[in-house]
C-alpha cells in the first residue's frame, strides 16, 4: 500500500513540530493549528497535568502523534535537554512561545524574576535555536517561528526587563531570516499585541481590558501560519498587519533567495 500523500504544509513544516510553551494561550493555540494541518508535535511546558489534558485532546482531534515534554525552560540545561529529548524526530517547525514576564517597576522587580525573564526570554530562547537551525539546515526546509511583542519595540515603564527581551526576540528573528532563508529554512517574528491569554486576563485590570482591543490566540496563530507560508515576506509580523520587511534592516541583512 502507498503512503498517504502529504499536505504542503507538512511537507515542508512537518511531520514534527516543537511548541515550546505550548500548556495554554498562543502555545496551545499554535498546538491546535498546527495539529488541525496534521503536523505531529512536541509539546513542552512546565506544568505536567495541562500539557497532559491537551496532548489528549489533540490526539483525539486530529489523529497526531503527541509528545508532551515536561520541562523548565528556565533552566540552564533547557536547550539540551530538549535537543536529546527530540533527537530522533524530523522537526520541521520550531514555534519558541515560551515567555517569563512581569508586570511592576524595574526596581522593584525581584532579581530572581529578572533572572527568569532573561533565562527563558533570551538564553534559552536562543540555545534553543541555535540547537534547531542545523537540523533545519540539514533537511533545506522547515521554519521558526519566535513569538516577540509590540513591548519590544520601544522602552515600556513597569515591564521594562520583559520589553527589553522582546526586542532581543525581533532582533535575533530578523538575523536568523538573513542567515536561514536562503538554505530554505522560513524565520518569522510574530511580534503580537494585546492577546486574551491566561496571562492577559490575569494581568489587565476588566475595565482596561476593552481599551487593549485584544485579539484572541486563534487569530494571532493564523496571522502567524500565513505569514510563514509565504515566502515573500519579511520576518516580522504584526497581527492583524501585514508587514514588509522591517524598514530599520539595513539591505546588507536581506537574504538574496528564498
């Protein structure tokens, strides 16, 4: 019997996916996109019993192998841990959701909360690329997807570490597109606004939460997906924008294929 045809997209994304904070909001919005296409994924978060419930879920969903991967990505260890842990997948699709922030004044910000704001949203974010890309490298094709903020974009009073990381996120995802997009490997940085995640709710006030116009996790993920199919773009995104490439990326960065 012949093998089932696959669709574009796992052909070139697939048939793996890591979803690095994947336990609910954008992360578990991207898991359940991505499993609709039929991408098989490794989901990993922190916390054991919601990355369970949704590696169910989807399985019973879509019919996706699923891999739930229990981990820290704090820990200085992260990046390796979770290299060994998919060593034997063909990843086609690394989507780095994992973010550490905090709401409050800079100096009023526990120094071990500045700790994890810098290990999750810049070390480990990093490592974990920089263990990624060569197995992209290795098959021309697949993609990352980092997801940054619109806080990165300029300094933000009482989220001034967390701000600060996002702007590493674009900026290292706009490098990655210029070293990565010519062997075939698509980089896109989904630099979303106010979103109604867990994190959102708890965070915003309910009277403020109207005036954020937020968009939901669904529509910043198909902002994401599409952005990343289409190989004409540059890297960073603004949900519900279309963007061009970053008008402050000096020509020299621009890839010369695609």
């Amino acid at each position: 019997m012949s093998e089932p045809l696959l669709s574009p997209f796992v052909s070139r994304f697939g048939p793996w996916c890591v979803v690095a904070g994947a336990s609910e909001g954008l992360g578990a919005a991207f898991a359940d996109e991505l499993g609709r296409r039929g991408v098989n994924l490794c989901l990993v978060a922190r916390r054991q019993p919601e990355l369970e419930a949704l590696s169910k879920t989807l399985i019973a969903k879509y019919g996706v192998e699923v891999h739930p991967i229990v981990l820290d990505l704090a820990s200085p260890t992260a990046a390796d841990t979770l290299d060994r842990a998919t060593r034997e997948l063909d990843v086609g699709l690394l989507v780095f959701n994992a973010c550490a922030a905090h709401i409050g004044t800079f100096i009023s910000t526990p120094t071990d909360t500045l700790d994890s704001i810098c290990a999750v949203n810049v070390h480990t974010m990093a490592n974990v690329a920089r263990r990624f890309a060569p197995r992209l490298s290795a098959r021309h094709s697949g993609g990352i997807v980092l997801m940054s903020s619109m806080a990165g974009f300029h300094g933000h009073a009482l989220a001034v570490a967390y701000a600060a990381s996002k702007a590493f996120t674009t900026v290292l995802g706009e490098g990655l597109w210029a070293e990565l997009e010519p062997l075939g490997i698509r980089v896109r940085v989904c630099a979303a606004g106010a979103t109604t995640t867990p994190n959102f709710l708890a965070a915003t006030p309910a009277a403020k939460r109207r005036l954020s116009m937020p968009m939901s996790a669904e529509q910043v993920v198909k902002v994401a997906i599409r952005a990343l199919q289409d190989r004409n773009r540059g890297p960073v995104v603004v949900p519900p924008c279309r963007q061009t490439p970053s008008p402050h990326l000096s020509p020299h960065l621009r890839p010369q294929s695609s």
